[in-house]
C-alpha cells in the first residue's frame, strides 16, 4: 500500500498518511498521549487482530521529530479515529 491510498477499515474509509484526530468521546484517562493525532501509515486487513492490523505514528513536533509508532487492531483503530486534521506535519 503506498501513501495517497485510501483503506476501508471497519467499513470507514482511511487515507494512508493522513493524520486524524481521536473522535469525539473518546478518552484514555491513563494516557494522555492517545489524545493526540495520529498518522495512518498502513494497514494489513488479512492480520489476525479484530479486522486487521493498524500502523499508525505520532504526528511529529519540534520536540519530537521521530515519533513512536503504534500498532492497533483495525476495530480499535476506526474506534478511537475521528477527522482527518490539516495535512498532519507531512
């Protein structure tokens, strides 16, 4: 899959690259950092977690150019992602 491509995870439709918000409602006491954007960079439907696998990564910042990555279930991931937010750092 490469960067521009669009993904349908949990019957919603993703762009590759895109960063997205979290969706409203959605709240990790425990963890703040989840409340961040994150960057769609792949996605894996056949991976045997709850419809796929995600990869996503921390939209970077000053203080953090290279940002850790995460890796979610598909169900998590259309779960936790709500709008897609400027151009995400790219």
């Amino acid at each position: 899959m490469s960067e521009d491509e669009e993904v349908t995870i949990s019957g919603r439709v993703f762009g590759l690259g895109v960063a997205y918000a979290p969706a409203p409602g959605v709240r990790f006491p425990s963890e703040q950092r989840r409340l961040v954007p994150l960057r769609l960079l792949s996605y894996d439907p056949a991976y045997p977690w709850p419809n796929g696998r995600v990869e996503a990564e921390y939209v970077p910042s000053a203080d953090n150019p290279r940002p850790p990555r995460r890796r979610m279930s598909g169900r998590a991931w259309a779960a936790w992602a709500g709008e897609p937010v400027g151009d995400g750092g790219r």
